[in-house]
C-alpha cells in the first residue's frame, strides 16, 4: 500500500514562529503537492514539485515556502506564523505520468495563536 | 484557468437509498482527467472513481458511477445503496493532462454527504 505521512496530526504554535510540515512518501513518486483545506473553500494548492529540488507556486504561495532535497520527502516552511494561517494542511503524491492517482496524507491541523 | 464546481454544500440521504453529487467544470483543455475523492470525517482523502475526458463510457466501481457528460461539462457521482460509511467530504478534482506529465488537481469546494439510519 501507498503511504504518505505526515509528521505531526495536530501542531500549536505561536505568531511569528517558523513552523516546518514535513511528508514522506514510500512509493517513489515524482510529484508532491501541498494543500491548505479551509471549510467552505476546498483545497487549494499550495506548491507542488516535480522532481529533487524542483517547486512551482500554486495558487496561494504567499507566506510559504517549500523544501524538497530528496525523492521522497517535501517540505512545507512556514516562515513567519500568522494567524491566518491557522488551518488543515494535506500533502499529497502522485506519479508523473499516467492518469496518475494522488495519494494524501493524513492531515496537520496547525493552530496559530 | 479550470475552475470545478460542486453546488450542493450538503446532502443528506436514507440508507439503502442512491444519491447524486453534482460537479460542473470549466476548461478549453481537450485532454483531461476527472476523479471523485472521498474524505471521511477525520480520516485520509482517498480516491472513489475517475473519468479521462476521452472515454465516452461512463466509469464505475461497485456502487460508485459517474454521469460524464462532455459537452456540458458535467460529471456527476451516484452512490446506490447508500451505506453508513459512505458519510463523507466528497470533492470532485480536475486534472488537465500535457505531454509533459500530469498536472495538479483543481478541486471543487466538496459536499458534505450524510448517510441516515
């Protein structure tokens, strides 16, 4: 089975601290990809990679950085805490090619007060 | 830009009783893939079915199928005997397809489906 993990499922932390989210996935995929879930709003890309040291912005960059040094690990940087971006953070992979299927993580709930 | 859209934020249904997710979507690609995903409360996201744009034939998988209708860019998901474990987030995702390889999902905002005893 695909497993992709997350380092932690609940995270508190405080406004202006730098907060890493890391995922490790097991099957050798060459995408990974970074949501932020907000009810009423969906998913919504945060960054995603194609390959070792390769990132491409989503659609909200703004506040966060990424990390990616090897295959099987992405990394998501959260330089400055702020509130808002207190919310659920779901990692995902996926292979390259094909109708490729992507498998999530279970989910970091980040707090930021 | 794609843009995915689910209208109906909440649905609730009988056990035993079938259902339909609604998804319309937006995009001058010809080449694309569809997915419904699935995400139980607290638990991992997980894939239901998919759809390439190419195949008219509609997908199934056990008592998950989908009305794809291509021209009016809709992709509806029926779930028949619904089952207590069928309660979920539903998200139906895009994918546009290129050479270079896959590209990210484009999701909707979900329905929140709830299965009644």
């Amino acid at each position: 089975d695909v497993k992709v993990t997350q380092s932690s499922r609940y995270l508190v932390k405080r406004t202006g601290e730098k907060v890493f989210l890391e995922c490790v996935q097991d099957m050798d995929h060459e995408n990974m990809f970074w949501y932020r879930q907000d009810p009423g709003l969906g998913l919504r890309l945060i960054y995603f990679s194609y390959d070792v040291k390769m990132k491409e912005k989503g659609d909200i960059p703004e506040g966060y950085s990424v990390s990616r040094e090897k295959k099987e690990r992405f990394s998501l940087i959260l330089e400055s805490a702020s509130t808002n971006q207190t919310s659920m953070y779901l990692c995902a992979s996926s292979f390259g090619t094909g109708l490729a299927e992507q498998y999530f993580g279970p989910g970091t709930r980040l707090t930021v007060t | 830009a794609q843009t995915v859209t689910q209208s109906q934020p909440e649905m609730s249904v009988q056990e035993a009783e079938t259902v339909t997710l609604s998804c319309t979507y937006d995009t001058s690609e010809s080449n694309y893939y569809l997915f419904w995903y699935k995400q139980p409360p607290s638990r991992q996201m997980i894939l239901v079915i998919r759809q390439e744009a190419y195949k008219q034939q509609n997908a199934t998988e056990n008592r998950f199928s989908v009305n794809f209708q291509k021209a009016a860019k809709s992709f509806s998901l029926k779930i028949s005997d619904s089952q207590l474990g069928d309660t979920a987030m539903y998200f139906c995702a895009f994918m546009k397809h290129t050479w270079a390889g896959n590209t990210p999902l484009v999701f909707g905002k979900g329905t929140r489906l709830s299965v009644i005893a």
